[in-house]
C-alpha cells in the first residue's frame, strides 16, 4: 500500500517540507504469514520540518567513526514486556529525539504505542506528547512513562 509514503506526500502536499527518508534496517524482522510476498523487514522513516529553516543537530548522533549518520540505520530490537505488536526500540527513538530537538522541546508521537518516545524523550531531558487511539496502549503508555 505504500502508507508511510502516502502520509509523507501528503504532509508535503500539505506544506510540510520533507528532509530525507531513513531506512531503519531490522535486524530481527517479525516473521509473516504471508505467502505471496517477501518479509519486510525494513521502514520507513521520514524527517520532516514545518518550515525551510529548523533546528538540526548535526552531532546528536554520529557513526562510530565520528562520521555524520547515513540514511539507513542498522537497529536491533529491545525487549518488548508491554506485548505491543509494533514496538520499536528505544534507539530509534533516542536517534530521531537527539537529531531533530534540543533539551526542553516537546517531541510529538502521533502513534504513541506503548510508549517508547515518552520514555525516550523523558530520559534525554524533552517532553513528549503521545497520540494512542486504543484505550488499552493509552493505559500503558501511561503505566510505563510514569513509571519510567
């Protein structure tokens, strides 16, 4: 269906300015039942801004060598004890807060899950604001920011 592509045209279309496209490489895709197609085991991540100028931190997080980070990132998954299908680990989001946001910022999740970039956000001094449409990841979301 190509939806995260779909979104990120339509932000654009929508007067957002996209910055670049990542490809987070999972090193242990879930496994699907699907048979009529290959396993995906990479997605989509899109930086956008709400104007031409905004902040970047070219140094929130570089390669091990001290070069600047590519566009796709190699991440292995976190243990997942609040059982959500989707979790991503806590790298991803660590990466994603320390490049686009500084201490005191508000980092906004419009897919807040179980709650992985409030707790992210929380550690690396920013706040978070967590969109969850089901009551049930809301509470854990709530239980594990809380409690983080």
């Amino acid at each position: 269906m190509g939806l995260p592509w779909r979104v990120a045209l339509a932000l654009q279309e929508d007067g957002w300015f996209l910055r670049s496209h990542i490809t987070w490489i999972k090193t242990a895709a879930m496994p699907e039942s699907m048979k009529n197609r290959l396993t995906r085991s990479t997605e989509d991540i899109f930086l956008l801004s709400a104007s031409p100028k905004y902040f970047y931190n070219l140094d929130g997080v570089r390669q091990d060598s001290g070069a600047n980070l590519r566009d796709y990132w190699i991440i292995g998954p976190d243990g997942n004890k609040a059982g959500h299908p989707a979790a991503f680990p806590r790298e991803l989001a660590r990466r994603c807060i320390l490049l686009g946001s500084q201490r005191g910022d508000t980092v906004l999740d419009p897919f807040g899950g179980c709650g992985t970039t409030g707790i992210v956000a929380r550690s690396l001094g920013r706040d978070a604001v967590l969109v969850e449409l089901s009551e049930k990841w809301s509470d854990v979301i709530e239980s594990r920011v809380n409690g983080a």
